[in-house]
C-alpha cells in the first residue's frame, strides 16, 4: 500500500451519529448552492450586458465601408466642384470689361457701363454688371470708378426708411461671395499674375 492510503492506527477517530453526518451533508450541499447560485448570477449580469450590447449594436443599420469612402468622395467632389464654380465666376468677373456690348451674344458694343444701379433703403447703392454679375458696393473704394462711368441702366430704388442708426443699417448689409472669400483663391485662377 502507498503511504497515502496507510490508516494511522495511532490518530484517534472520530465517530458520527448518522443524523450528525447528515447535518454535515446538509451543510456542505447548502453551501455549494449559495456558490453555484453567486456564479451563474455574476454570469448572468455579465451575459445580459453582452446581450444589451448586442440588441444596441443590431440597431445600427450596417453601412458598407466601401459605400461610405464613396459617399466621402462624392461629397468631396462636390465641394471641389462648387469651389471651382466659384473660382470660375470670379476670374470671369476680372477678366469682364464691364461695358456695354462685351457680352459675345451682343450685336454692338458701346463705351457705357453695363452696371445696373440700385439704391437700397439704407442708402447703400450698388451696382451688378449685366454681363457678369459683379456686384459692386458705394461701400468700397475700389468699386467707385464703375459709379463714375457713365452708364446705359437707369438707376432704380427700394424706397425710403429712416433708420436710428443709419451707419449701422448700412454697414448690416449681408456681404456677397466675393466680399467675404479670401482673393487668394481668385490668384490660384488667373495664375498667380
């Protein structure tokens, strides 16, 4: 026999009563419970949050990455092609003469200013050219040569308001493309000249 299996004749033994055995049973079987019952509840919370995580996720539709890096360069195409649309216009408005007749679908060109003059009810007035659509404000000094110029449009109005602060109503005005984007853009166009 192995020393393991060797009775030790010296140890006392102890005897149990049958319904002390069952007791110890009883116990032992009540307490692997209580410990069985603890593990398949921390497995159960953990289970439910996988499963809650799961139900969240399956909500989101699922999006081909493929179609979002397309829909990425739509986007991205778009935005280049407004911008160039944008360059296009102004190097057109640098490039215009501003004058009558300079439109290719015109039958004579004549030394007139093609601006078509109107008066807002700030007392702002600004001008749009017939053949580009330019924009030009009394606001800015560079623009005051074109009100100068005699031209063929005769000048309309928006009528008459007063205004308490009738700087501030002028200067309110919403500004236009060509007010507000930088002119390096209009530069990049006309290649750097």
């Amino acid at each position: 026999m192995s020393k393991e299996h060797e009775v030790n004749e010296a140890a006392p033994q102890k005897s149990f009563s049958y319904s002390e055995l069952a007791e110890i049973v009883a116990q032992a079987v009540a307490q692997a419970q209580v410990q069985i019952a603890n593990t398949l509840a921390a497995q159960g919370d953990k289970n439910a949050e996988v499963l809650a995580a799961a139900l969240r996720e399956s909500r989101i539709p699922y999006q081909d990455p493929k179609q979002l890096e397309n829909e990425e360069n739509m986007r991205k195409g778009m935005r280049d092609a407004e911008r160039n649309k944008r360059l296009n216009k102004r190097a057109e408005q640098a490039a215009c003469p501003h004058v009558m007749g300079s439109s290719p679908n015109s039958a004579k060109s004549l030394p007139d200013s093609s601006f078509a003059i109107h008066v807002l009810d700030n007392q702002e007035t600004i001008g749009i050219c017939t053949n580009c659509q330019k924009i030009i404000s009394s606001r800015r000094p560079e623009d005051l040569k074109w009100f100068r110029a005699k031209g063929g449009n005769v000048a309309s109005a928006a009528g008459h308001r007063e205004f308490f602060d009738p700087i501030k109503a002028r200067n309110s005005r919403q500004m236009t493309d060509d007010e507000v984007a930088p002119e390096k853009d209009l530069v990049a166009v006309n290649g750097g000249n």
